[in-house]
C-alpha cells in the first residue's frame, strides 16, 4: 500500500545567485533560520500531515490514476510563504516559482509549482483544531530552548472583519434573488420539466434595490415611508422567486427518489437541492427582518440580523473606535509574552459580554504552558474585573495592571500611579504594535476564506507565521 510520502530529505538542486545586498543576506538567512526550526520540531508536519493527507486523497481520485506528486512538507511550506509575505495564493505561486531562495525553503528544487488551485485546497484542508496544535507546538519549543520565559503577559482583543459588502436590506434581498435564480438556471439545464417554463426576472429586481440605494444616497433625506411601496415591490418580488425555488427543489427530490437521473447528473442535482434548501433558509430570514424593520417599524436585535447570505456567521461589532465605529466579522484575543511571542489565541464567534470574563481562561493557559501564572499581567482597562475580582487575582499573579474605568479612589489612584504599574502599562502598549502589524505586513485586517472554519484556521495560520517571524528575531 503507498502512503503518502510526507517528507522528502533529499536535497533538491538549486542555484542560488550571488549576495550583493545586505537586506538580501536577511532575506534569505531568515527563511532558513524558520526551515531549521520547522525541521526541530517533526510533530508540527505530523499535526498537517492527517489533515493534508485526506484533501490528497480526494485530488487523486480525480486524476484519472495520476498521483499527486508533492510532499506534504512542500504544501505546508508554500502555505507558510503565502502567509508570512501576505500575498494571494496565485501571486506565492508565481513568486515561488520565479524565487530561487523560495524554491529551496519549500523543497521543490528545480521541479513544476503546484497550480494555485490545489494550494488552495490544501490550505482549506487545515483544519483550525490542527493550527491551534501545532501553535501550542511551537510555544512548547521556544520554552525549551529559553527564548520565552513568560514573566510577563499582556492581552488585548481586535476585529478582523469577513469579506462582505455593507449590508442593507436592499442589498441582502437583491443578493438572495441573484443566488436563487442563479441556481433555478443550473436546475434548468440538469431538469427542464422540475423548473417549468418561467422567466427568472433578477435585473427587475436588482433595478428596485438599486433605486433604494440611490434614494438613501441622495442629499435631500427621504424617510422610510416614501420608499415603503418600492420596499414592498421588491420584497414581493423576492417571495415569488421564493416560492418558485420551493416547487423546483420539491420537483428535483421526487425526480432523485425516481431514480431519473445518471450517477453524474445525480450527484449535480443533489448540489443544487442542497444549496436550494439553504439559500431558501437565508432568504426568508432577510425577508423576516426587512418585514420587521421598514413595515412594523421594530428594531431588529443584532444578534438575530443576518448580514451577509455569503458569511451568515458574520457578526456585528460596535467598539467606538475612531473613524470606524461599527465593525462586520469577528472579535479576536490576542495573548502575548515577551519577544512578541502570542503563547495563545481566542476567536469568538459572539463577542463576550465582558472581556474581564476571560482573564481565568488566560491564566490558565499560560499556567499549561509555563507551570506557572505570570508576575505581571496587563491589559486596557475593557479588562476590568472589579476591585474585588481584581484582589483575587492578585493572590496568584503579583502584578494585575489593568487601569480602572469611571472615577477612582485615592488609593485607586495611588495604586494606578505607581512606578512598577505605569512600567506595566508601558509593556502593554506593545501588543497595539502587534496587532498592527499583524494587520498590515499578515494582512488580518480582513479575512477572504469564505465559512467559519476556514476564517479561525486563518487566524490561526497567521499567529502561527507571526510566531515564526518573532523567533527568527529571538535567535538572531
């Protein structure tokens, strides 16, 4: 039986050009300083490899009997690349490809590069279980070899939005008739009788949500009750198409259940029910709360709005931040020790209702890493507790430097003003950095993988090449 090969030792030929600039010698001393610690540490490609290796299995079988020829240390080294420089998936393909230092890092040689296509599958295939693992492996390490002692730990949260356009209900129930009639067009070319001779009639509706979106842009105001009846168009509009979804995919199942179709047509109709029945679901939930918004006048809950059919699992943040004040993804912790390491992570997919509620869970976890609770913690002052949580904390962390909201008692205040808490909030002032430049050089600001699963595995994977970039810092 021939298992997946998941490393290959030998050296690949590749010509590497003369040095002739300094920032040249950094850029290629700092890729094999992370394929050294990458080669320390076996148990992070033993983690990718399971994962890695079940999306190999599904490529091959629809090869035709070709076998896929790269190594699961290769994939895992070109997503690491793609990560650490931020560029989209076909530009680290042709980067790699024309890149002689990246060449030898990924351990393709002189061989063809993987179609971005398949990298892309790849990097789907990790799941956000495995990246938190083989994040934990690379924490392990750096306290093994001394470049981390856990001292001191500081915390904050950030937003990293999904990729969606800004919602309105417009917008969402144009959105919803696009999808429909989209996939009622593909029902149509498998089984013409199961959808019937009825036009599908999108432009109509996308010309009622545009003629919403230009009246709300215009200078003069117009109010909620003079864009009722184009309102009420378009929804009924999108409830006829609807309907009609309901008896296409009604039709296609007792044509599934009859056995009318081949093995290769079956399978297509089976999609297209599937995707029916939850864009059918998402629909009717816009409908539900475009009712009760612009015709009943209620104020719709954030967390029961849907604001993306796309990412439904998009979330909405109002943090008050300048320039910025409402958010649409997810709200992120990020735990941070000394050398910029991120010893751990938290992606939520509701914001808590307190950011002091976590503060058990961080000292836990450095706890697990370190065998100890840290001498200082620090965070903003989201973080805190109360003075009497804040004085529990303290009987196992000596220094809590979290400042307090509202007004303060002169011992508060005396506490706030001291030298080693002032230090403190110094050191917390670092992890802003940190999350910039996880923003601007990772390119987290905003996540582009489509699903929930796919949005934690790539904060996930960014932690995990941040973590690298710092330790090449750490050892030079």
């Amino acid at each position: 039986m021939n298992l997946r090969p998941k490393i290959d030792r030998q050296n690949q030929l590749v010509v590497r050009p003369p040095v002739v600039h300094r920032e040249t010698q950094r850029y290629y001393d700092r890729y094999e300083t992370l394929s050294r610690v990458l080669d320390e540490n076996p148990g992070i490609l033993d983690a990718v490899h399971r994962d890695v290796h079940r999306a190999i299995k599904s490529i091959n079988r629809g090869r035709g009997g070709k076998r896929f020829r790269y190594t699961t240390d290769q994939i895992f080294r070109m997503i690491l690349v793609q990560a650490i420089e931020g560029w989209p998936l076909r530009e680290t393909c042709l980067r790699i490809d024309d890149g002689s230092i990246l060449r030898v890092f990924t351990r393709i040689g002189m061989g063809p590069m993987l179609h971005p296509s398949h990298l892309c599958n790849m990097k789907n295939a990790i799941r956000p279980e495995t990246w938190r693992t083989v994040n934990g492996l690379l924490a392990r390490y750096s306290v093994r070899r001394g470049l981390i002692e856990g001292k001191k730990v500081r915390l904050d949260t950030t937003a990293v939005e999904t990729n969606i356009h800004y919602p309105t209900d417009s917008s969402l129930m144009s959105d919803c008739s696009r999808v429909l009639c989209r996939l009622i067009g593909r029902a149509r070319d498998v089984d013409p009788d199961a959808v019937g001779p009825g036009r599908l009639q999108h432009r109509r509706t996308k010309r009622l949500a545009d003629q919403i979106s230009r009246a709300t842009q215009r200078k003069k105001q117009v109010s909620q009750e003079q864009l009722r009846p184009t309102y009420e168009k378009l929804m009924q509009r999108v409830e006829r198409t609807l309907s009609w979804t309901s008896e296409v995919s009604t039709r296609l199942r007792l044509s599934l259940h009859a056995g009318r179709f081949g093995v290769l047509e079956h399978a297509m109709v089976q999609a297209i029910v599937q995707d029916l029945a939850h864009f059918a679901g998402l629909t009717e939930r816009v409908l539900d709360q475009t009712r009760r918004r612009i015709l009943n006048g209620e104020v719709v809950p954030s967390k029961e709005k849907i604001l993306s059919i796309f990412e439904p699992h998009t979330e909405l943040l109002i943090r008050g931040k300048a320039g910025k004040r409402i958010e649409y993804g997810h709200m992120i912790q990020i735990q941070q020790v000394e050398g910029n390491f991120v010893t751990d992570y938290g992606v939520f997919a509701r914001r808590p209702a307190q950011e002091s509620d976590l503060l058990a869970s961080v000292i836990a976890s450095h706890g697990r890493l370190f065998g100890r609770p840290p001498e200082v913690l620090a965070a903003d002052k989201g973080y805190f507790p109360g003075m009497v949580a804040l004085r529990a904390l303290e009987k196992n962390v000596e220094l809590v430097a979290i400042g307090k909201k509202g007004r303060r008692t002169e011992e508060e205040t005396e506490r706030e003003h001291a030298v080693l808490f002032r230090l403190a909030q110094r050191f917390r002032a670092g992890i802003e950095g940190t999350i910039s430049y996880l923003k601007r050089a990772f390119r987290l600001f905003r996540c582009f993988n489509k699903g929930w699963q796919h949005y934690v595995s790539t904060i996930g994977a960014t932690i995990f090449a941040h973590n690298l970039v710092a330790l090449v810092r750490l050892e030079t």
